[in-house]
C-alpha cells in the first residue's frame, strides 16, 4: 500500500481527544492534524517525537494533515493509521502472498456474519472450507522485540473472538490474523495485564480451533506492505 500523498516530517506537540493532533512542521508552522487512531498508543505519543505526516488539499476536509507514520529511531518506523492494515492484507490476500491463505481465489471484504458483526475477510474457493479472517492492528511494543496486543481494554476484540469461535462450530476455518505495523520487532504475544479478559478469550478461541497468524510489515515514508511471519508466543496456548 502506498500513501497517496508524499508523507513530510513534522514533531509532535501533542495528541488530545483521540482524533487530534499538534504538530510543528519542519517549516515551524504549528497545526492540527487528523489521528487516525482511537487507542491508547502507548509509547507512540510522546510530546516532542519526529512523525510523519499526509497533506491534502481536499475541500471537505477542515484538516489538512493525517498522522500516518512515528519514527521509533534507527530506521524503524511504526504505522499510527488503524486503517492501513485491512488494506495491506487485502493486498497480500489478492496477490497470494500469506501461504496459509493462498489456495483462495475470492477475497470478500467486510461481509456481515454473526450476530451485528462483520468479517474484515471471507475467503471463498470451491472445494475448501471458507475461511473468515479477522485482521487487527498491533503497535505496543514494551520489551525487546516483542509486539503486543491489545494496547488498552477492547471489548469489541474480545466480541470478534468469540463470534469466530462459533465460525469453527459451522465447519469453517476462523483466522484471527495479527499485523504488526512497526519494524523494531519480531515476536507476538498478548498483553494480557491491560487486557485478561481478552486473553482469556484469546485461549479459549485457540482451544476451540481458531487459527493464529501474525505479520511483521514492511514501513517507510513512501509505503506500507506485508513483512516476514512473526513467532508468536507458545505460552498463549489453550489452558
């Protein structure tokens, strides 16, 4: 996936009610700018960090910026934009580049399942079972080379578990599928003290038969795309 836009760099002032943003570009005019993210981006918000960020010029739009990149420092980035990992798995998923999904020709996104819910993904092929694969965005990073998720209590990831929970019951696969937008790490497990119910969710589903994969990505200011598979942490298995 590449940005639309030329990304320009810019500090961070501050982040504030979510959405927003002061930034100073590096020709010192101080805005806002759009955040694209509603969680608690732990370690990604830090007053004074070098970010990158989306103009536009559109006329709809009051802000004219998008915070889409923070720079973690010797050449590592992280993705702020929650958006972008459905997108960079659509491209994976169309150009057959995750093995353990390669055998599907159709890719439906965003189609209704469950119970008010929808799959980011149903994958469709004649002769296999379909496969719905839920995608989530991972940038906390607290220890080493450790990605974790979730960054803050999520009671609608825990929902998504056990929604694919009663996927596996019909005879289908159910894929929770992990991307991790930053390049400083390269193992997964879960943050279970911000989060034990979802953990708890997180065995529970494995239990019952819900397949778990995590990507690394590949980030620089010009574009986002699929990275190497990630180890994830054997501990988090089923008790």
């Amino acid at each position: 996936m590449r940005f639309q836009t030329p990304l320009v760099p810019a500090t961070l002032i501050r982040r504030y009610k979510r959405f927003l943003a002061d930034i100073r570009l590096d020709t010192g005019q101080e805005v806002t700018a759009h955040c694209p993210n509603p969680g608690a981006m732990l370690g990604l918000q830090d007053d004074g960090m070098r970010i990158w960020v989306e103009p536009n010029d559109d006329p709809r739009k009051k802000l004219k910026y998008g915070w889409r990149l923070a720079e973690l420092g010797d050449g590592h980035f992280a993705g702020i934009d929650t958006g972008v990992p459905n997108k960079v798995i659509k491209d994976a998923l169309l150009g057959r580049k995750i093995p353990e999904l390669a055998n599907y020709e159709t890719v439906r996104p965003e189609v209704k399942y469950g119970q008010n819910s929808r799959i980011d993904f149903l994958l469709i092929q004649a002769g296999l079972p379909d496969a719905y694969v839920e995608v989530k965005n991972v940038h906390l990073r607290r220890e080493k080379d450790w990605a974790e998720f979730p960054d803050c209590v999520t009671e609608r990831g825990r929902k998504h578990l056990e929604e694919l929970s009663r996927i596996v019951d019909t005879g289908h696969r159910a894929v929770m599928l992990y991307l991790v937008q930053r390049t400083d790490c390269s193992r997964f497990r879960l943050a279970a003290d911000l989060d034990p119910k979802y953990a708890d969710a997180f065995d529970k589903a494995r239990e019952k038969g819900i397949e778990i994969l995590c990507y690394g990505t590949n980030i620089t200011p010009e574009h986002v795309e699929l990275g190497h598979q990630l180890f994830v942490d054997p501990d988090r298995q089923a008790r």
